[in-house]
C-alpha cells in the first residue's frame, strides 16, 4: 500500500490550530497529529494534508500570510516511510 500526503510543521501550536482551521474553511480535509520522531524529537503538532497540488497549498499560505516552519511530503510504502523536505 502506497499512503503519501504532505505535512505542514509550526513553531507554534498557535500556527498549527490556525492553519488547520484556515485549510479547514477552505474545504481541505486536514488532521492534526503530532510531528513524527523523523521530523523532530520534542514534542509539537503538525497538519497533514492530502496528496494535492503542492502550488495550491503554498498560494493559500502566501495569500493569507500563515505561518509554517516547513512542509514535507511523506510517502508510506511497503519498503517503510520515506519523508522529504519540501520547504
């Protein structure tokens, strides 16, 4: 099974709440869960969101000036999880 989808992280749990709940109004279907151990080792909340068009993402973040400290693309497959930074 091939499971891939991008993931925002935030200095903030402020930051976090408001995009998910800016992508939220937007009709994305987000999740907050917490950054993977991959990603970092203290403790933090992250979005993820789905497999969509990257350009969308970053034009709702430039547009509404939300705060994210990085997004990844993360792709679970059957050799394991492969995570790569994006911005």
């Amino acid at each position: 099974m091939n499971d891939e989808y991008y993931l925002a992280t935030f200095k903030t749990t402020h930051d976090a709440l408001s995009f998910d709940k800016r992508f939220l109004s937007k009709g994305y279907k987000t999740i907050i869960i917490p950054v993977p151990r991959e990603i970092s080792h203290s403790c933090g909340l992250s979005v993820r969101l789905p497999n969509i068009d990257l350009g969308n993402i970053i034009q709702i973040i430039d547009k509404e000036d939300i705060s994210v400290e990085s997004i990844y693309l993360i792709n679970n497959n059957e050799k394991g999880k492969i995570i790569k930074r994006i911005i």
